[in-house]
C-alpha cells in the first residue's frame, strides 16, 4: 500500500507540473546544441588553420579561385613592396660584417644606405645598421634610428640580407679588434671578418648592374628606409595642412649657406658676404679647391639660382600670384632680404617655420636631417616639384616621384636659364619672349618617362640612378628615350 502510494503521489506531481518537466528537458536539449555548435567550429577553425599553414593553396581548390578574383591586380609601383614580417629570413653562410659610415646630407646618406644594402647582398656579409654623418657642416648628432625606424629596415629586408643593430661584441675594439677601412674588396672579409666603409657615396655604378640588385635598390629606397613614426606624423600633418588650401608647389631653394660656400657661387651677394662664403669654405678640408670665378660656374650652370633669378622663372612658367609655394629647405641666405622679391611676387609662400607651432618643431631643432625629412615628404607629395640645383635631395626626390606615377617635376636647365637671365636683365630680350622660351625649355623636363644616359666612360656625367629608377619602373609602364615622351609633347601652359 506504501509503494502504490507513492507512486500515486509521484504520478499527481507529474501531472500537476507537466510544464516544468518539459521546460527542463528543452533546456537540456538547447544547451546540448550549444556546447555541440561551438565544438564543431573549434574544430573547423583548428583544421582550416592545420591545412593552411600545410598547404596554403590547398583552400583554393574548394574556393572556386575567389580570392583571385577578388583581391586587386597589384599595379607596377607595387611590385617592389616588401614581403610581410613573417616572411623566412634569406638562409645563407655570412663572408663576414660590413660596417659604414656614411657621409653627406640626409639624402647623399640615403641613397649610400640603399647601395650598401646592395653591396652586402652581393657578398654575402652581414650588414650593420648604418652609422651616420656627424662631422659635415651641419653637425647633426642625429642616429640611424632618429630619422628611420630600424625596426623596420631590418624586417622588411630580412629575405635578402642579414642586418644587424651592433656588431658582436667579440669584434669591438675593447676586446681587441680594429675593423679595417678599405675599398670593397671580398677577400679581405676572410681575412678580417669585418670591413668599415668609412666614406659611402658613390660606391656603386648607376648602370651596368644586375637587374635584381637594381631592384633590390629601389626596395631599399622605397620601401625599407621609413621615417621615425615622430617625422612621418608632422610630415604627414604639413603635408594635410598643405592640401586642405589647394594645389601646392614645393620649391626646393638651395639657396643655403652651405651650399654657396662649397659651390663658390656669390652671384647677387655683398663683397662682405662673398668673403665670408670663401673662409667658411675653406675651414672645411672636404670643401677646398682651387681658387672659384663665381661668373664662370654660373655660366657653366653649376650654381644653384637665387631666390631672384627664381622668382623670374617661376614667372615665366606661368605661376601666378595665387600660387601656393612651400620653401624646401634650410635657413635662406641673406635671410628675408633675399626672400623679398620671391614674397613679392608670391605672397602665399610658407614654410614648415610659419604652418606649425613652435613646440612641434622643438624636437627636431638642432637635427638638420630630421627637419629634412619633413621637407623630402612634403616634397614627395606636392603637387608640382621644382629644384633650383640638382644636389641629392632634388635627385632623390625626382625620384620617388617617378615612382608614384610621374608626377609632375620641373627640373630647371640651369645654364639655359642663366643665358637667357641676362639677355632679359640687360634689356635684350623682352619679357613676353623670354617667358616663351623658358616654357618651350622646359616641355621636356617635366619628369617624364625616358631612359637614362650611359656614358661608359663618363660616369659622372651619366644620368642618377635614384633620379630615374627605370629598371623599378618600366615593368607596366613604356619608358620612352628623351624626345619621345607622349607627355613631352604637350605644352607648358597645358601641364600647368
């Protein structure tokens, strides 16, 4: 009678509660398909990423080729970009360390950094970062990490060459050893184990190169010497600054002290200043030569123009009061005075000095090369580039604009220029003239496509490499021969 019992009141609850009974087991069952859900992807996910790193295309196959269609055809500025950091490194027996110690201004350095990279791809060594000048005429105590993110040089080039912060401590000259400075010469790797190149410009030819170390060149340039996050954020908010008022045009006005005093140019200077331009040339052992005619390298086109003969060009080009002008460069000299003319006639001229507060400049102070960088970005990204010298910034920078695409640069034919100067100045030649043909001068120095010069024998008067990068840049692109640019054709009035 119990048992009946009990089981008459287990049968009551059953059947005064049948909802609940049956919410429970619904639970029970959602929550059995939740735990199953997830498990079953954890488990996709773990395959897909197994299968993956096996086999990377084996996807592809079940994908349809999707991810080919989908992902954008990479145009020929691309085709040189860095591989990903995960990228293997280059697996080969070291000949030894190359050490250097480059010399110039921030972009001579520049470009001595890409060929040293190259050289130690060639051989086989093991590069170390870069020391850089600290003794030239602008004195900047600035490090290889101050001006380029090293992080980033190092991996971005790590599946060609092995590069490393410091030299071993074994190799230091505390534990006994001296590097040895010398040409680059392979067998003397065996011997020493590390070689310093204590001066790096011109250390590699512009032609007659293998075409994968010239591309390795470009990679270097391009893609694996990166700003410090500090320059490429001011650089990045000038340039920004820049934009939201127009189109701008970046002159680079050489028109600096030190450049007057190596070239010996004083045209347009006071006898004072042209004597104070000669003893600072000659305190630097580096700079001293002959006895420089002012006149004659003007004629000759080896000086830069001054801040006058430029305002007269800029003219003739066709550039109006209107135009937006930002002085690329160091401190002018002769100062304002100088500068009168050229604000004159251009009264929205700027500098990194006027778009941006005191304090954001304060950390770059004293850094020459760093203050540079901010005028090589905002150089790179103008919309029209004109040098009035061709050193190594306006070489550098012509070329980074041929590799975004062409972009528009005026490169002045100097001696051209100084001619018909004079001609206009002393009443010969009307102005309506001389405007005409500076414009027909320069239809065809416009940064157009064309092929370097090769002089065999004339290496220094062949066309720069970093100037014209053709081997980086003729893969999508027809690099025509001079003369024959479609874009020469057009006139000046139509390109501006």
């Amino acid at each position: 009678m119990e048992v009946r019992s009990e089981n008459n009141i287990q049968q009551v609850r059953s059947d005064k509660f049948p909802s609940q009974a049956l919410h429970r087991t619904r639970l029970r069952v959602w929550f059995f398909r939740v735990c199953s859900s997830i498990l079953l992807w954890t488990c996709l996910v773990h395959v897909v990423a197994v299968a993956e790193l096996w086999h990377p295309r084996l996807l592809t196959r079940f994908t349809g080729g999707v991810s080919r269609i989908t992902r954008p055809p990479p145009d020929f500025q691309h085709s040189l970009h860095a591989p990903p950091h995960s990228a293997p490194p280059r697996n080969y027996t070291s000949n030894g360390f190359l050490k250097v110690s480059c010399n110039g201004g921030l972009n001579q350095m520049r470009a001595a950094i890409c060929d040293m990279v190259t050289v130690a791809r060639l051989l086989n060594l093991t590069l170390v970062v870069p020391e850089l000048d600290k003794k030239s005429f602008w004195a900047d105590p600035s490090d290889f990490e101050d001006i380029f993110d090293v992080r980033h040089f190092i991996d971005s080039l790590r599946d060609e060459v092995r590069i490393i912060r410091r030299l071993p401590k074994r190799f230091s000259r505390k534990y006994g050893f001296e590097a040895f400075e010398m040409p680059p010469i392979l067998p003397l790797f065996s011997k020493h184990k590390v070689v310093h190149f204590n001066r790096t410009d011109a250390r590699l030819a512009n032609n007659g190169i293998p075409l994968d170390l010239q591309k390795l060149r470009c990679r270097v340039n391009f893609q694996g010497l990166k700003f410090t996050p500090q320059i490429e954020t001011l650089g990045n908010k000038l340039v920004h600054i820049l934009q939201e008022k127009g189109p701008f045009v970046a002159l680079h006005l050489r028109y600096e002290m030190d450049m007057l005093a190596f070239s010996g140019c004083t045209h347009g200077c006071t006898v004072e200043e042209a004597e104070e331009l000669k003893r600072l040339r000659y305190a630097y052992p580096w700079w001293r030569e002959k006895e420089i005619v002012s006149e004659e390298r003007r004629q000759q086109g080896f000086c830069p123009l001054t801040p006058e003969e430029t305002t007269l060009i800029l003219q003739a080009l066709g550039f109006d009061k209107e135009t937006q002008i930002y002085i690329a460069s160091g401190e002018i000299y002769g100062s304002e005075r100088r500068l009168a003319p050229l604000r004159a006639a251009f009264p929205r001229i700027v500098k990194k000095e006027t778009l941006l507060d005191p304090s954001e400049l304060q950390q770059f102070q004293n850094h020459s090369s760093q203050m540079a960088a901010l005028d090589f970005m905002v150089s790179v990204a103008s919309n029209t580039f004109i040098p009035t010298y061709d050193g190594n910034m306006a070489k550098v920078v012509e070329g980074h604009r041929r590799y975004h695409g062409f972009k528009k640069s005026i490169l002045p034919d100097r001696k051209k220029l100084v001619e018909l100067l004079d001609l206009h100045q002393n009443g010969t030649l009307p102005w309506n003239d001389f405007a005409l043909i500076v414009r027909q001068t320069h239809e065809k120095r416009m940064g157009q496509p064309f092929h370097r010069r090769v002089i065999p024998d004339k290496p220094k008067e062949e066309h720069y490499f970093y100037a014209n990068p053709q081997e980086c840049l003729c893969d999508g692109t027809k690099c025509e021969a001079p003369g024959e640019s479609s874009n020469a054709t057009m006139t000046v009035s139509e390109q501006l």
